[in-house]
C-alpha cells in the first residue's frame, strides 16, 4: 500500500501533501500533464477507492441505511 504524507506547519495545520513517485506515475503516466488533467486523474482514482471500498462492505438494509443518514 502506498502512504500519502501530509506536511504540517508548526500547529498542526495541514499545508501539503506528499505522495510516493508510483501513485504520481498511476495517476499520470506522462510528465506534462496539466493541472487539470491531474485534478481529474486524482478525483478518477479516489472514486475507484470508494468503489473498491464499497465492493468489500456489507449492504445495509433500508432501516439500518436510513438510521444511518440520521447520524
């Protein structure tokens, strides 16, 4: 599994993300992608963690998925 980092200043605010040179090279197997083009790969890949993610969880009945958007 590959660790996104998150660089923080020296309060603890989040100012930057750090991720490994292979996920940079999955999400744009090119060097001169744009800022746009990398916003959508990013987007593309964090949907297609969800939707593995979503793959492994168990479904919720209608009371249990309606207790839960109560939440």
């Amino acid at each position: 599994m590959l660790e996104v980092e998150f660089l923080t200043d020296k309060s603890g605010q989040a100012k930057a993300v750090v991720i490994p040179i292979a996920l940079w090279k999955q999400l744009l197997p090119y060097d001169d992608a744009t800022l746009e083009e990398l916003s959508e790969a990013m987007e593309d890949y964090c949907l297609n963690k969800a939707m593995d993610e979503a793959r492994t969880s168990r479904l919720l009945s209608r009371e249990e998925a309606l207790a839960f958007l109560k939440e």
